[in-house]
C-alpha cells in the first residue's frame, strides 16, 4: 500500500507539470499575433522575407508561410517591417494597432533596367554609378522608328540635322556629332562623313536597347566620347526556335521589310537577320525629278552564333549593310532631253567576336575584336531622258570611292562583388583605322590608339561609391595626355541619390579631317594635316528621386553640366571664292545647362516630362563686348504611353520642341557674323494592337503632327545689320504609317 500511495503522488506531480507546460505554450500563443500578406488582387504572398525591428532595437526574421501568414511578438513595440520578395516591390511598413493585413504590390512596374555601357558586369540603371538612360524596346516600337535618326529625333539635348547627301547627324550637349561614340554591342561604327556617323543608316529592327551616357567616358572608350556615349543592345539568340517578320509602310513612300529567325540547340544557337529599306525621295513641290529629300534603297542583313564551351560563352556576329542614294539632276537646256545623275553607295561589313568568362565568384573576363570596313562610292553619269540610257562621266573629279576600316580589340578584367568595399577594372584598348581613296593625301593613311585603363569603386560606406579611373593612351599621331575621370554616387536616403563627375576627354583628329577632299556641287572642304587634337574637361552633378507607390513609380532627377574643349575643330572659310573649307582649331568652346526630368507610372499608365535650357559660347564675345557671352536655347519633351489591358492595345503620344538657336561666328577674314534658327516642335502618336497571345501586332501611327519640313535659318552679316535668310530640312512633314510584326516562340 505503502508504494502504491506514492506511485500515485508522483503521477499527480507530473500532470501538474504538464498542465503549467500547456498553460505557458498557450500563453505563448495568446502573446503572437497574426500578419496576412497579400498581393493587390486579394491572393496571398508566401515565402516573403520580413525583418522586424522593435523600438528598442531588437530585430527578428521571419517567412511567410504558404498562406502568406507571419506573426510577431506581443512585447515587440512599435514594429518597423522590411518585406521583400523576388516579383513584388519592397515594402516598409510601421505596423498600426490592430493592423493584420498588409498588400504588396507587383515589382515589373518599377523593375530597373540592366545596363551595360561603362560598367562592371550588368548593373540595374539606379546603382549605376554613371547615369545610363535607357530606350527600351517598348519605346521604339511605340515612336515607330525604323533607324537611330528617327528615335533620337525625340530625345532631350539630343539635336538632329539633316544634310541632303551626308545623311543625318546630331550633338549631345551642344557639342557636335564628332565627340558622340556610337557603338553597337560595344563595338564602335565607324565611316564619320563630314565628321558624324549617318544616323539613318543605323537600323533598329534587331535592337532591344538603346543606352545613352551623357558626358565623357573617353576613360573607357577612349577618343570622340567626349560628349556622350549611345550603346545599341542587339536581341541576342534564344534556346529555342524564334521567327519574327515586320513590314512598315510609310505614306511618303517608304516600304521596308525585314525578318530573322533563331534556332537554338543545347549549349548552341544560331540566328540570322535580311532586310530591306526603301524610300522613294520627296520634294515639296513634285514638279521635277530633283528631290529635296533624296531617294535611298537599303539592304542589312547578319548571321550570328552563339555557343559555351567550358563555362566560355563566345558569339560570333558578322553585319553587311548596302545603301544606295541616288540624287537626280536638272534636265539640261536648251531641249531637256539629258541630265547629270549621281549616285552615292555605302557599304559596310562588321565582323566581331565577344568572348565573356566568369573568374571564380565575382571576376569577369570580357574579350572584344574584330574588323569593320566601309566604302562610300560616287558615281557621276549623263543620263539620255529619251533613251534612258547612262554614260559614266570621265571627269575624275565627279568620280570618287573612299574607304575605311578599323582592326579593334578591347579586353577587360572586372571584380565586382556587391558586399565588397572594393570593386575594379583593369583593360585594354586597340583601334588602327586605315583609309584610302584618291582623295586621301598619298592615298593611304593610317592611325593608332594603344590604351590600358582602369578605374576602382571603393564604397567608404554602404550608401557611398567613389570611382576614379585613368586611361593612358599611345596614339600614332598625336601625342596622347593620361586620361582621369571620378565620378561620386551617394545614396542619400532610400529613394534619393546624388551623383557628381569629372572626366577629361581627348579627341585626336580623324583621318577625314587631317587628309581628306571633298569636293561636290554642295561640298567644297580640304583636310588639315596641321590640326592639334581636342582636349575637353566635363563637370556633371545630378539629384534623382524614385519612390514606388502602390501599383506605380513616380521619379525626378535636377542635374547640371558644364563643358570645356580646347582646340576645337570646325570647318572654316579660306577661300571665298572657291567657297573652299577646311578644318581648323578655332580655340576654345564652352557648353552649359541644366535639366528636369520627371517621370509617373501607374498600373498601365506612364507619363514623362523634361524640360532643359543650354548654353553654347560664342567665340566672338572674346572680342567684342556687346556680344553675350553663351547663347541659350531651351527644349521641352513629353510623352504619354496608356495599355488598355483588355483590349490588348496602347496608345502613345510624343512631343519634342526645339528652342530657337542664336549665335555668333568669326571668319578667318575677321568678319563676325550672327546666326539663328527657328525653332520648332515635333509630334507623335500611335496605337498599337495585339492579337493572337500577342504573336502578331499592328503599329498605326502618324509622325509630325504639326507638318514640321523646313525651318528658316537667317544670316546677319556684319554683326546685327544686313545679310540673308534660307532654310534647314528638319523633315518632309507630316506622314502616317502602318507596321505589322509576327513574333513566334517555340521549343
């Protein structure tokens, strides 16, 4: 008896301890509370990270389950939360008394964009340290631009200009088109005419992204990147089997048509592309067969392979590009029975290899070469208008064929590792570039770069990125100074950043203006063999703001620039004559401005404003007092893109105006001159449609609204008092136009 009484004492015993261990869980339990995460649309988020951070500083991890629930300690005050997840934006919540539930919102609508010009490895747009716009596919498929001219045409302290048989050029920051680098995947287009690179002969059909740096990354990409950089990302090939087609027709008599297929296999792919311009010439008054805007036929095509091997991703991509201009003559008095017809060829090849490899975690080796060639060929001949026949005119001075190529190599070494302090890239830079022709003195002429540069981000502090570079340079010619370049990015506050640069730029003369003679019916200039290269300073600030709110993203950015270049070069008078130009330094110019922009998306709806106002110097205040010393002119952009989601459409809406441009120049003769030209305002629209699980879209647009063609360009000799008046093309007026794309995807 005596045991079992204490047997039963010892049982009563423990279940009393197992009722206080329940009565303490359950306490437990009473002392969490529930938090529900859900998206927008009412469904549960699961596996969502939070961190909770208490008032007294104590922080806490957790997840949410499949049904999107987490919970938090009754003793923790005042939580503050971090929710982050992979597909809906980060969210900081201070949890309110009785709050239970909390909505995330989708992460696309402010998802940041990749870059790649001037970085490490690809970088999202906001931790760039250099300021990377970006035009993404979207954009130019809504602004219906078929080549780089027309998208540019809408960019703010982007201006275009147009000439008749050199094509279309622009300037970044009012500095003129031989200080932009234009680069395709990184390599560099080469066959400037007068200095620029032909925007319209730069085609956009296989293009996914166009990246645009403002400001000098001659530290990278050594000379002409003086003013800017406009990288041009191809679509790149897929592992499966991909077919798109596209047709445009333009109501000026544009037809073009292009397609490219992708098959892919394994660890292969191979994608190839053809396709044709045409542009049948336009003129105000169609009363005779000479045309303002000059007829053109283009012919692209491309093959590119892809392939990895041990860890080695290698592509090959080889471009040829044919373009025909022709430029058709008075018929000749007294009986209009002939006319001289020339005729402008361009070819162009681009061969290129990229070779990237990773190096353990965080090093990447990137190998670009290759070959690009270009030929522009004249061709004078006297049409028969009654038997159409041709006669090649044998005045060599009407013929001419003139050519360029460049061997080029840019390799690169880059750490890059998120968490370090200290991030690097060391690399080489090889361009020999070759021309020859009967116009070139002694008929062949060559010059090379031969560069090493690196640069170091080095992070003090989390929010804090100083990255200095230098760059030294042999060229073959010019005597070449070290290059340096910082630039500063400070993360002021989660949404705020603060950015700041320099950068040196060094622009030796090209080939063309050094040795080359062009002479046509519009074009008398004489290279300068005694040219002393361009050397500029940039100073750059900017503030920008984005902050996500709800189903949108609304963004600001204030910034300021302010351009030095010793030694210009430009085209001067020596003999009036002869109307006869050659290049020159004319000494130093200046470049200075300020810009807004801002930006508002919401679900389907985005919206954006700039506004920019920029200085330009004019050389003739340096002797003449009354003469202010920059001339000013503003620009002013806005578009407006909405998707109706359930009808498969957008619409768009672009508008560029063009401030009046004044200014002043002085002749070699001591004459000084004032200049102005009109300004003038440029508007899209378009609608696109889907159909088919958006395989197939149509592309309904008309271009140059307010009829935009010439704009008056007045000449006030002898300072303000006498002189002339003419016009600039800016367009051939207001056109509609229709696309349709066939986009398949398979396995």
């Amino acid at each position: 008896m005596i045991i079992v009484k204490r047997n039963i004492k010892l049982s009563v015993s423990k279940i009393f301890f197992l009722f206080a261990l329940l009565f303490v869980s359950l306490n437990d339990v009473s002392a969490q509370k529930e938090i529900v995460v859900f998206d927008d649309k009412g469904n549960p988020v699961p596996y969502a990270g939070v961190s909770i951070t208490c008032s007294d500083n104590s922080t806490k991890q957790a997840i949410t389950t499949f049904n999107g629930v987490f919970t938090i300690d009754d003793g923790c005050v005042n939580p503050k939360l971090k929710i982050k997840h992979s597909t809906f934006q980060t969210k900081w919540v201070e949890l309110k008394t009785g709050q239970k539930e909390i909505v995330l919102y989708p992460r696309d609508i402010q998802m940041n964009t990749l870059v790649v010009t001037g970085q490490y490895s690809p970088t999202s747009d906001v931790k760039s340290v250099n300021k990377v716009k970006v035009i993404d596919n979207k954009r130019i498929l809504a602004q219906g631009a078929v080549n780089l001219q027309e998208l540019m045409e809408q960019e703010m302290n982007i201006r275009v200009s147009q000439d008749q048989f050199l094509g279309s050029s622009m300037s970044i920051q009012g500095l003129s088109g031989e200080n932009v680098k234009i680069l395709i995947d990184g390599v560099p287009i080469i066959g400037r005419q007068n200095g620029n690179i032909d925007l319209s002969q730069i085609n956009l059909s296989n293009i996914e992204r166009v990246e645009i740096v403002e400001g000098p990354l001659s530290v990278s990409y050594g000379t002409n990147a003086l003013a800017g950089t406009i990288n041009l990302i191809t679509k790149k090939n897929t592992e499966n089997i991909a077919v798109n087609a596209n047709a445009y027709y333009e109501t000026i008599g544009q037809y073009n048509t292009d397609g490219n297929v992708n098959i892919g296999f394994k660890k292969h792919s191979l994608g190839l592309e053809i396709g044709r311009n045409y542009f049948d010439g336009y003129s105000q008054l169609d009363t005779s067969r000479v045309k303002e805007w000059k007829p053109k036929e283009q012919w692209f095509g491309g093959v590119r392979y892809q392939t990895t091997i041990n860890k080695v991703d290698i592509a090959l991509s080889s471009k040829l590009f044919n373009e025909k201009l022709t430029a058709r003559g008075e018929p000749r008095s007294p009986y209009f029975e002939t006319a001289f017809d020339d005729y402008y060829y361009t070819k162009r090849i681009d061969n290129s290899i990229t070779i990237n490899s990773k190096l353990g975690n965080y090093g990447l080796v990137n190998v670009l070469g290759g070959y690009n060639y270009y030929e522009r060929e004249k061709r004078a001949f006297l049409k028969d208008l009654v038997t159409i026949e041709y006669t090649l005119l044998d005045n060599p001075a009407l013929q001419d064929t003139s050519v360029f190529d460049l061997f080029f190599s840019r390799g690169t070494y880059s750490f890059a590792k998120d968490s370090s302090k200290l991030n690097f890239q060391l690399g080489y830079d090889i361009n020999v570039e070759t021309t020859r022709g009967k116009r070139i003195v002694d008929n062949t002429r060559e010059i090379g770069d031969y560069a090493l540069f690196g640069s170091v981000e080095y992070r003090p502090t989390t929010d804090l990125i100083i990255k200095p570079g230098i760059r030294y340079a042999y060229n073959t010619e010019y005597t070449s100074p070290i290059i340096p370049s910082l630039n500063v990015k400070y993360q002021a506050t989660q949404h705020l950043s603060l950015r700041g640069s320099y950068g040196r730029g060094f622009r030796s003369p090209s080939l063309k203006e050094l040795y080359f003679l062009f002479v046509d019916l519009n074009h008398n200039i004489q290279g300068n063999e005694s040219l002393n290269a361009e050397l500029s300073d940039n100073y750059m600030v900017q503030m920008a703001y984005k902050r996500g709110i709800k189903r949108g993203v609304y963004d600001f950015s204030l910034s300021g620039f302010y351009n030095k270049v010793n030694n210009q070069i430009s085209l001067a008078l020596i003999d009036a004559g002869e109307q006869l130009y050659t290049y020159t330094n004319i000494g130093q110019f200046y470049s200075q401005g300020i810009n807004f922009n801002s930006g508002f998306r919401y679900k389907t709806y985005k919206t954006s404003f700039g506004f920019s106002y920029i200085g330009r110097y004019n050389l003739a205040s340096e002797t003449n007092t009354e003469i202010e010393k920059y001339s000013y002119s503003p620009e002013f952009t806005t578009s407006f893109i909405y998707e109706v989601e359930e009808w498969q459409t957008s619409l768009s809406l672009f508008y560029k105006y063009a401030g009046k441009l004044l200014g002043y120049s002085v002749s070699d003769f001591g004459d000084v001159s004032q200049f102005e030209i009109s300004d003038y305002g440029m508007m899209d629209a378009s609608v696109i449609n889907f159909f088919w699980k958006k395989r197939i879209s149509t592309t309904v647009g008309v271009k140059n609204i307010f009829n935009v063609q010439d704009i008056q360009s007045s000449q006030l000799q002898g300072g303000v008092h006498s002189g002339g008046s003419g016009s600039l093309p800016v367009s051939w007026g207001r056109t509609f136009f229709i696309k349709l794309a066939l986009s398949i995807n398979g396995k």
